[in-house]
C-alpha cells in the first residue's frame, strides 16, 4: 500500500469519525482549546470516579448573605480586596438566584477558574469563571444563550436569558456571572445525553466535569477541585468541623485541608528524580495558598529552608520569612514540622509560607501554613505531608484513614509512578548483568 491510500484512508476514517459525532448531535463538538495546549487528559484522578463519595447537599434558600460572604471570602483571602470579594460574592448570591443553580457551585468555580480575580485573562479563558469566547459563541444569540435539550429522543431548542453583548465584557464580574451561570445551567440541563452523545468522554461525576472540558470530558482533575472547592465553602458557611479520626498513634488526627476528603495522588516509596531518591511522604492535590491546619495538639520543632544535598536544613522564623534571602532549596521547599507526642512528628512541605515558630504550641486544625510549590521542581501545587515515628517516615495515607483522604492507591499517577518505577528497576538489573557479563568475558 503506497502512502497516498494510507493517508486517503486516515482521512475518510477522521472524516467518517466527525461525521458520526455530527450524527450524534445537531452540532460538532464544543471544545475548550489553549494556545499553550496545558489542557491535557489528567492523571491526578481517581480510576474509578464513583468512588467519591456523594457531595454534600446546599442548604435551601434563602441563604444568610453574611455567612455566605464570609464563607466566599475567607476562601478567597488575599487574592483581592475584602470590598471586591464581597461585592463579588453579593454577585453570585443573586446570579444564581436567576439561573437556579446552586450559588456554592457558582463561587466554587469562581475560586477554581480564576482565583476570584474578575479581570484574569489566560489561555483558557476570560474572567471570574473563565469563559472561552470561541468555544461557546455558536451558543450565544442576542440577549440569549441558545442550546439544544434531548427531549422523548430528540434535540430540542432551549434558551436562557444573558447579558447582551456579553461575550466583549467578560472582564465585567456580573456579566462573566450571568453568562457563566447560564452555561452551567445549560451543562446540567445537556446532561448526561451529551455523554451518550460523545462516548469518547472519561466517566465523570457531574456536568460541572463539562464546564472546564466541553462537550467532551478527558479528565476529572478540573471537576474534583470545583468541588473540593465548593465543600470547603460549604463547611465553611455551616461552620462545619469534622469528626477527628482514631489512631493507633495516641492521639486523634484532622485532616491538614479543608474539604474533605481530600485527593492524594502520590505516596512513600514512589521514585523522585528518576530514582535518585525515594518520595518519603503523601502528596495531597491542593491549590496555592490554602490553609494547612496542624494534623495534631502538639508542638513546633522545626520552620525553614530544606537545602540541596546532605545539609543540615536552615531554620528562619516566620517574621523573618520575608526578608531572609532565599538559597537554592532542597526537594521540600519551605516547610514546618510538629512534635505530637515523644517519637511522632508530622512535616509539611513546599509552603508558600508559615506563621508558627519553634517551641509555639499549636491546636489540632490550628492554621500554621499555606500550600506553595517551594522546592519542587515539575509536580503540580500540593501539600507534601511526612509522619515520622522513632525517625522513621511512616505512611500518612492509613494514619488519615479514607474519610479524610482518598489514598494514591486509587489513582491514575500512582500506577504510572509504579510503572515507571518497575521499569527502571527492571533497566538497572539488565546493565548490571551486562556489566557482569563483560567482567567475566575480560577475565576468561
Ligand atoms: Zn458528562
């Protein structure tokens, strides 16, 4: 076969394709594309989604708009001024009012699109709820957002009230709000007949899984952290504690995030820089600058710089955190580690800061740090966290128990990490035979 038939066959088999997902739906494919192509099928998630467990219900309305801002606010501290966060949050209450969805949904997608910045402008979108123009302006008609609902077996026409002209003010927090709540609307309302629709989609939980992918779904990271970020709000509105879990350690432990529970992709024993070291701790999927609270009662015994290579770790204290000059950093970052009982410890790595120094008691759930990327060099944003028991680093993931974190053991990375790691044992076996072999060639 000469390579013309080859590529006139690749053709006719990617047009067939379109023509079937034409077929499926009156319209292709909506797609939420980026320029730096960052959107990636993910890793970080669960193999099976349906272990999550159901996500907690709102409360009805009416909500008291005080709590609700204090809970929309306190989650987005520091990324804008207290006035803004609660005209923002003011903003949401009444959007999704309107729309009829669910206003903790609605700030949870404020706070995982664009950290509650109204103006961000990235690759993937402008705004609070990062919309992308392109991907939805087959949708937008006039004043309406127009999209089709499966219905007894047929498409049939829908529309939702929007802002005119609102796709060229989307820097505008209540025009991005309005339109962002019609489009999560529209995905509930299109769900589930666009996944039967476009088969191609990864199982996911909700239609939220569609406001950051399009009509079709390659990850479940993106929904995960809308809705971790949504429970966080949710606790934080109920003024909801969770039940500290049992140990066999002597005492109780909570969970260092918000929101449980909490996702840990990584876990001890994976490789670390192609195998020159091993990942000693439990890698929680977090997103720069959450609060970490203390796993435990206990006492601070260490606050500083981990160092590159066997150096002693550098201690600096967090009022002068920002003025010490900061060294090429080791592997963990900025980090803080607490003394619960005589023996057992617990780390937490990468910060972006911390605000307890050495011999401060701290109260379990107490806030002692914030989530930062310091020291790592290609993983995304997360709380590395170390138990150590007589000096050993034990594993976190059966200390937290399943209610508070959801262990590697169910995730994507964790079995390529075991894969990759597999591979390169299996490599290392095969030089040293080589090596072996030739030694005994030489001699003979
Ligand atoms: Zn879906």
């Amino acid at each position: 076969m000469g390579h013309t038939t080859l590529i006139a066959l690749a053709l006719m088999a990617s047009f067939a394709a379109d023509a079937a997902a034409v077929e499926r739906t009156p319209w292709p494919a909506r797609k939420r594309r980026t320029d730096e192509g960052l959107l990636r099928p993910g890793v970080h998630e669960l193999k099976d989604p349906k272990r999550w467990p159901a996500e907690p219900e709102s409360p009805p309305a009416p909500l008291d708009e005080k709590r609700f801002r204090a809970a929309f606010s306190g989650m987005c501290e520091g990324m804008a001024s207290p006035r803004l966060l609660g005209r923002i949050s003011e903003e949401i209450l009444q959007v999704a009012g309107e729309a009829g969805v669910d206003p903790f949904l609605l700030g949870a997608l404020v706070y995982r699109e664009s950290r509650c910045v109204p103006t961000l402008v990235t690759g993937f979108g402008t705004g609070l709820v990062q919309i992308q123009a392109r991907m939805i302006q087959a949708n937008v008609r006039g004043s309406r957002l127009r999209y089709q609902v499966r219905e007894g077996g047929e498409w049939k026409e829908h529309s939702r009230p929007i802002p005119a002209g609102a796709l060229s003010r989307l820097q505008n927090s209540l025009i991005n709000l309005r339109l962002g709540a019609a489009m999560l609307a529209m995905w509930q309302d299109q769900h589930p007949a666009i996944d039967e629709a476009f088969a191609e989609s990864v199982p996911h939980r909700s239609a939220v899984a569609h406001f950051g992918w399009g009509d079709i779904v390659r990850g479940t990271g993106g929904e995960d952290r809308a809705l971790t970020a949504r429970r966080r709000m949710l606790n934080r509105y109920l003024d909801k504690t969770t039940a500290p879990h049992k140990t066999d350690l002597g005492f109780e432990v909570v969970s260092p995030l918000e929101g449980i529970p909490r996702l840990a992709p990584s876990g001890p024993g994976e490789d670390r820089e192609e195998g020159v070291r091993a990942h000693r701790g439990l890698d929680i999927d977090a997103t720069a600058g959450e609060p970490i609270g203390s796993i435990a009662d206990g006492v601070v015994w260490f606050t500083g710089f981990d160092l590159p290579g066997r150096v002693r770790p550098q201690v600096v204290p967090p009022d002068e955190l920002a003025a010490t000059k900061r060294p090429a950093l080791g592997p963990g970052g900025l980090f803080v580690c607490i003394r619960h009982v005589p023996g057992i410890s617990s780390c937490y790595m990468h910060l972006q800061s911390y605000r307890v120094a050495i011999h401060d008691r701290v109260k379990a759930g107490q806030v002692i740090a914030n989530v930062g990327r310091s020291g790592t060099k290609a993983s995304g944003t997360h709380l590395h966290l170390e138990i150590h028991r007589d000096g050993d680093a034990i594993d976190p993931a059966p200390v937290l128990g399943p209610e508070l974190v959801i262990p590697p053991q169910e995730t994507v990375a964790h079995d390529i990490a075991l894969a990759n790691k597999k591979h390169r044992l299996v490599k290392e076996r095969r030089a040293r035979w080589k090596a072996h072999l030739a030694a005994q060639q030489a001699k003979n």
